[in-house]
C-alpha cells in the first residue's frame, strides 16, 4: 500500500505533461481537425478566433473580414475574380452570423462537414428575389429564352427538382418544342414532320392525343394490335392482309370485277370501315359515304 | 477444467466487451442511416452522467457515503459504466480528430476492462472458497476447523477483493483525461 502514492505521483506527472501538451500544440491534442488553408497559419493560435467559454465569434471574424469587402476583396485587399457566385451576398444578410454557416476547422476525413449548407432564408427579402444577382442564369437551350426569375421554377433549397410551366415561354418559343427538346428517334415519330403540339400537350409527354382515325378508323372489327397492319412496327408502312379477312386474292377479285385496278393503297379509298367508298371526286379524291346496310368492307 | 474457465471467465468477458463494441456500431449505423449523425455529438454528456452515477459504488466502498447496499450498488456501478461507455463511444464513433479525446477514449476502455477483469475474478475467488468450505463441512469439520483449513484461501479472496487497487489509479487517469477534453471543449466550444 506504501506504494500507491507514488504510483498516483507518476500517473499525476504524465497527467500534467499531457495538459501541457494540450497548450503546446493544440492543434493536435484538442482541435476538432485542421483549420481551412487560408487560415492555416492560426493553427497554434485557438484564441485568434475563439472566446474563452464562449466560442468562436462572428466579431473576430470581422476583425480581419470587414464584411464591405467579404466575397469582393481579400484581406491584404486583393479584389477576388468572380467566380460562379456573380458577386458578394454576404452584404445583404439578415445578420452577421459567420458560424451559421462557416466552421472553419475541417472535419475529420469521415465526416468532412467544414462549411454548413448555404441557407437562403438568412438574405434579405428584396435579394432573395433576385437570384440573378448572385447566379449567373444558365445558358443552356431550356433556359436562354427564359426572362423569368428562377424562383418561378426553382425552389432556393435545391436546383433540382424544379417545376417548369411553358405558359412561361413566349408564344414564338412555345412553338418551337425542338428548341428546348430532342425529337424522339423512334419509328413512329421520325416520320412525323408536324409540331408535338398535334399530339402531345405541354402539361406532359404522355398520354398523347395522337389521332389515328385521320389515318384509318379503328372500329369494333379493327381493335387489333399495331404489329397487325404494322409489320415490324413500322409506322410508314402498312397492310391490310394482316388478316383473314383480307386476302390478297379476294381483294383483288373484287376490285377488278368494279374495274378499279389500282387497289394497293387500301385506306385513300377505305378510311372508314363503317363508310362505304363513293366513287372519286373531283381532283380524284373518292368520298366516304356512310354505310345504310351495316354490311363491313 | 480449462474448459471451465473459458465458459465461466473468460467467454462472458469476451462477450461484456464485444456487446459494448457490437452495441456501439449498431446504433452509430442507426444514426448515419437516418441522417441524425448531429445527436451522437451530444450522446457524450449522458454518457458521462451515467459512469459519474455509477460512482455511488466507489463512494459507498470508500465510506464518503453511508446508505445503498454495497452489492446492489455494485450492479449499479457495473450498468451505468457500462452504458455510460457505450453512449460515450457512440460519442468518439462521430470521428473526432483532437489526440486528447482519444486518449480520453482509450483510457475508458482500460477502466472497462479493468472493471470487468475484477467482477471475474472476485466472482471466481468467492466462488472457489464457497466449494472449499462447502466441501470441508461435507466431510464434518467444525466452524473453527474450517476456518483454519481456508484462512489462506480467504486472505486470496481478500486481497483480490482490493482489485480495486488498480482499477482506481485506472479510473484516476481516465477521469483527468476525459475532465481535460471537456474542459477543452467548453473552452472553445460555442454553445449554441
């Protein structure tokens, strides 16, 4: 037992030497990780920036940061080059709270948390407005043409998602859907040589009005699916001997038998299967008249 | 006989330190999966109320206290450490970087095992000198005789009952280490 007070002498000496550790080089034994690269020469200095008890405060920052110059000038009065924040911001903020969203000391590798997200709710009212005041706009197809503030589709929170409204385009602009989009490539559109308004609206891609009884009236005898008339989906051809109905050898026998001898393009004559087919019009164009028997071509 | 000992000392050893470890990754998973990494910063003040709770033991042995039974007070002492060291590696698991707060860390685990290395022993001495007596009243001896026949075995006892010899300069060292770290933190710390 007689040796217990030297034991807590020597656990008391190596005590003492790791506090004085701690004063020699704090930026070792207590700092929460290495200060950001223009700071780094207060590494050894904690009070430079913190109050004793109180923490690091906005008026030390201040100190050296006139807040005139914060974003526009360095320290020694360097003017800064603008860089994708067009100008300072930090002017125009509701108060002087460097610590709401800086923290100087880099954290850990894992965490790596050395500045706190930017909260917009902290600029003035007339400034947050005006985001083009601080953001270069994007100059991108969907954007150029844009004369709005960002706020009408963008949330200051985060860029994405954002809520486009093309009641926001100009007319001449709303036009022009291949301005801002790429035209599909599929087989059913790059045939079309129309605008997507005929079949699409702005509200969404789908579903699309696409009306295919200008082309051929699908009634209760044609609910078949596209591969039937479309062979290989391939929305510039079509046939009518998809089907039993139809056979080459039948519609040929009929049609020769009324004389008509060009019967290959079946829907310049057959574009309603309720309508009977009149004979050609005026400029060789052939009227549909509608059926009385109910019989089916 | 050695199979014995693993069971009985050595595996729940293991298992007391491996809960702590294993508890510690469970939750610090927990709070990186709901984003709520920001409560582990804080974990480290109940964590240290819980292991200044668990002193009432040591307050009772050293008589600075009078009331509570000493060996419920033990099991008191032996949960809130533990708890109180696993809410304070939940703490060191938000990855600080000062050398101070992990040296702090390093030296409570030491206490803990320390701490746990005195609960096995002390439970194996009191449980070899109650085999020993039992089998010596078995075979008729009388009170004194039995007392003479383990008086060896309960100075043993005794003398591992001062485990706490060591635990104390242990704990001595982890209480001055964890004292500067939060000193340290307070110091600098902004408190808002």
């Amino acid at each position: 037992m007689k040796k217990r007070p030297l034991l807590l002498i020597v656990i008391a000496l190596n005590l003492v030497v790791l506090v004085a550790l701690a004063f020699i080089y704090p930026h070792l034994m207590v700092s929460p990780g290495p200060l950001v690269k223009g700071h780094a020469e207060l590494a050894t200095d904690c009070f430079a920036c913190h109050a004793a008890w109180r923490g690091a405060s906005s008026r030390r920052c201040i100190g050296c940061h006139a807040v005139a110059d914060v974003g526009l000038r360095t320290t020694k009065g360097v003017p800064i080059a603008a860089g994708t924040i067009k100008g300072s911001f930090h002017q125009e903020l509701i108060e002087q709270d460097c610590m709401a969203c800086h923290s100087d000391h880099q954290g850990p590798k894992l965490t790596k948390r050395s500045r706190k997200p930017f909260s917009h709710a902290l600029l003035k009212d007339a400034v947050r407005g005006r985001c083009s005041s601080c953001h270069e706009a994007p100059k991108d197809t969907v954007h150029r043409d844009l004369k709005v503030e960002c706020g009408k589709c963008h949330q200051s929170k985060a860029w994405k998602p954002a809520h486009f409204d093309h009641a926001l385009l100009a007319s001449a602009a709303l036009d022009r859907c291949e301005s801002c989009h790429n035209a599909p490539t599929d087989r059913l559109h790059r045939q079309i040589q129309g605008s997507c308004k005929s079949c699409h609206t702005t509200e969404a891609w789908e579903p699309a009005t696409f009306d295919h009884n200008k082309f051929f009236v699908l009634d209760r005898d044609h609910e078949a699916t596209c591969d039937t008339c479309h062979k290989n989906n391939d929305y510039s051809r079509y046939t009518c001997y998809g089907c039993h109905e139809h056979s080459q050898a039948t519609v040929r026998a009929e049609h020769v038998e009324e004389g008509i001898s060009d019967f290959e393009r079946c829907v310049e004559c057959h574009r309603d299967p309720r309508m009977e087919p009149q004979e050609t019009a005026r400029g060789g164009e052939r009227v549909d008249r509608r059926r009385n028997d109910g019989d089916n071509d | 006989m050695q199979a014995r000992i693993v069971r009985k000392e050595v595996l729940p050893f293991v298992l007391y330190m491996l809960a702590l470890v294993a508890s510690t990754l469970l939750i610090d998973a927990a709070l990186h999966l709901l984003n709520i990494v920001w409560i582990g910063r804080w974990l480290g003040i109940p964590g240290v109320l819980l292991i200044l709770g668990s002193f009432g033991y040591s307050m009772r042995k050293r008589k600075l206290i009078h009331s509570g039974q000493p060996a419920t007070l033990l099991r008191w002492h032996e949960g809130l450490a533990w708890l109180g060291s696993l809410l304070v590696l939940v703490h060191a698991g938000v990855h600080f970087n000062a050398i101070l707060a992990w040296l702090a860390v390093g030296a409570m685990l030491v206490n803990v095992a320390s701490g746990l290395t005195g609960k096995f022993l002390i439970d194996r001495s009191r449980r070899r000198l109650e085999e020993a007596r039992q089998r010596m009243r078995d075979q008729g001896l009388t009170t004194d005789e039995l007392a003479e026949r383990t008086y060896w075995d309960s100075m043993t006892f005794d003398a591992v009952r001062k485990w706490r010899v060591i635990h104390f300069p242990i704990t001595l060292a982890f209480g001055v280490l964890g004292l500067a770290h939060i000193i340290a933190t307070f110091l600098f710390w902004g408190w808002k």
